[in-house]
C-alpha cells in the first residue's frame, strides 16, 4: 500500500544550518582577515605619517633656504642711491671737509639693534654683518641656540612709502625710511640729513630717520619731493624654542619697526645657522676668499692685508650658507648616526655638527647650502 505524499516528502527533506564547530571556524578565519587588514593598515597610516613628517622637513628646509637667501640678494638695495661710490672707498671721502660721521662708521662696527637716527645714519652702509657662533648675542635677541650664528641684514624696501605703491604696505608709524637725492644742486646737497647747512658730506645726500616731516629731498628736476622707503634692519638668528618651553629649534628674525624691534617666527625645525662670507681684500670687486668671521685679523684669511675689520664686512660680497633642519617630531625606531658638515670654521676646520660623537636620537636631519651673490654692494663696486 501507497504511503500519503505528504508523509514522503517530509522524510525526504534534509536538514540545514552551520554546526558549532564550521561556526568557530568561520569566526577565526574572519578575525585573522580582518587582523591582516588591521595591521596593513597600521603600516599604510605610518608610513603616511612618516611620509608626511619627511616631507614637512624637506619644505622647512627648502622655505628656510629660500628666505634667507632672497634676502641676501637684496642685502644692501638703496634704489637709486649708491652709498658705496660715497664712503666705502679706501681713499678720502670724496665729499670733502665733514668727515666725522664716516670714520666713526669705518673704524667701529655697528650696533646691530640700533634703532636711534643718528646710530642708524652711521651703519646703514653695513650691508651684512655677521655674529659667529653667538659669540655675543645682540640685546634685541631672546632665546638664541648656543653655536648658531647670527646674520644681519640691511636695505630699503622694494616698494616706495610715499607715493604709496599699489598692493604695498604703508610706512608705519615711528618706523625709519630712507629717502635719497636726485637733485644734485649745491643748494640742496649742502645741507645735512637734519637739514642744517653744513659742509658737504655723505649725509647731505639722504635722509634716514623716523620724522617724515624731514623728508624734503628733491627728485631729478629739484622741484618734486623724492619718493622715500622703509628703512629695513633684519636679524636672522635660531632660537631655542618657538613657543616658550615647546623645545623646537626655529629659524626668527628681529625685525625693526616702529617701536622697536620685534622677533617673528619664521620655520620650525632649523637646528643651526652657518654663514661664510666672500671678502674683496684687494678693492677690485672679486672675492679673494671665504671667512666665517670677517671681523678677525686679515679678515680671518691665512695671507695678511691691511683691512680692518669694520672694511671687511663693507667688502663683504657674496655668502656661503649652510643650515639644518630636523624634523619636528622624532621617528619611531630611527637612530641619527650622521656627522654633518656646514662649511668651515673661523679657523678653516669643518664645520661639524655635532662636534663630537653623533645625535643618537630619533629625529631625521637634513643639510642644505646655497652660495649667494651680494649683487647691490658688488655691483656696483665693479670697476
């Protein structure tokens, strides 16, 4: 006898479902995918992170590089003006009877925080000036990172005060500027930067000062009043934080404004500043060798001359820059084990960093240098 369809189908039915032995296995074999995945992942976002922490050093470096070697090659614009053809001559000053003002300014080196008119009106020729290894550090300056040298920069600004020039800052108030003749009459060139009459003398071709009331130079036809320009003081030196205490090495600069000078800020991460400086000892325009501190005997050359060292930095034409720049944060199982030169010392020995021994630490380094022509001063020394 026939069974009931229905009763053969149930029978045949097979049972489904995971037992709770595939299960575990299913759930290990997941967790050691998504394990696999987790620690690709991991490696992927820190090498990123340390991609990133490269890259950030390199642009530091390079940013760094750039400022400092912009500026250089602007070290020592005056517009129109020539201050060199005036006083930086070895012979007499060609202006004659009222010398004072120049020998004080030829056989003493300025002060590098002047802010005063009459300090400013005797130093404004020094181009560059140059502090080796913080020997002493000027009193506008905090912080200072011990080895690191110290560059001073002076010039005018590219962009004219008054007229104001389109897209350019205004003079502010209380800072120096600069403003030069274009008049060469007795009448005007007779009288001094305060506008007193006075025997001929270098000052009588410029105003420097902070009154713009005193800003009565003539243009070329000696009736239209001169344009003028801020006068620009910068110092570059390596603090040893960039805010208080956060212990990160950074490149500032002191700059001088209206009420004094004011440090700002400029790359994190710039370890150590070296500078070597390009000196014509003969007057003939070309660099007869580099020094890293003009201000010694002989200009710090092996072979003797009869400069001092106030004319060694007024022939002070071109600049070897040497910097180094550290990643900001350490790298994880990194080791600094190199030695890196910046140049020579005043001595002529390498310049090694560290001195002794390695960092031993874990933040990746890396040294650039520039060689800088000083085109304002050179140039216009050439014969």
């Amino acid at each position: 006898m026939m069974k009931p369809l229905l009763h053969r189908n149930r029978q045949g039915k097979s049972q489904g479902g995971f037992s709770l032995i595939e299960l575990m296995i299913a759930i290990t074999l997941g967790l050691m995918i998504l394990s696999g995945l987790t620690a690709v992942f991991v490696k992927n976002s820190l090498a990123r992170t340390e991609i990133e922490r490269s890259h950030r050093q390199l642009e530091s470096g390079r940013y760094a590089m750039a400022l400092l070697t912009e500026d250089l090659r602007m070290a020592g614009f005056f517009a129109a003006f020539n201050p060199y053809e005036l006083i930086i001559s070895p012979e007499s000053p060609p202006l004659g009877a009222d010398t004072s003002p120049v020998t004080a300014a030829i056989t003493t080196m300025p002060d590098a925080c002047a802010t005063d008119p009459a300090d400013l009106n005797r130093s404004f020729f020094f181009h560059i000036q140059g502090i080796d290894n913080t020997a002493t550090t000027p009193s506008c300056v905090s912080d200072a990172r011990a080895g690191s040298d110290i560059l001073v920069i002076r010039r005018v600004a590219t962009c004219t005060a008054s007229p104001l020039e389109a897209g350019c800052d205004a003079l502010p108030a209380g800072a120096p500027y600069f403003q030069s003749s274009n008049c060469y009459q007795s009448t005007e060139l007779a009288k001094n930067s305060g506008g007193a009459a006075s025997a001929k003398d270098y000052q009588a071709h410029f105003v420097l000062n902070t009154d713009t009331s005193l800003a009565t130079k003539h243009a070329l036809d000696c009736t239209a009043v001169a344009e003028y320009r801020r006068y620009l003081t910068r110092i570059y030196f390596v603090a040893n934080n960039n805010e208080a205490g956060d212990g990160i090495p950074t490149l500032k600069r002191a700059e001088l404004g209206g009420s004094g000078f004011t440090i700002v800020p400029l790359v994190e991460g710039i370890e150590t500043l070296q500078f070597e400086y390009g000196v014509d000892a003969n007057d003939d325009a070309v660099v007869d060798g580099y020094s890293a501190d003009p201000s010694l005997a002989n200009c710090g050359f092996a072979t003797a001359n009869t400069l001092n060292a106030p004319k060694c930095w007024l022939r002070a034409y071109a600049v070897k820059v040497n910097l180094l720049a550290r990643n900001v944060e350490k790298s994880a199982g990194h080791t600094d084990s190199k030695v890196y030169t910046l140049g020579r010392k005043a001595d002529g020995t390498s310049n090694l960093f560290p001195s002794s021994g390695t960092y031993a630490d874990g933040y990746k380094r890396h040294a650039y240098n520039a060689t800088v022509r000083l085109d304002n001063p050179s140039g216009r020394r050439l014969p």
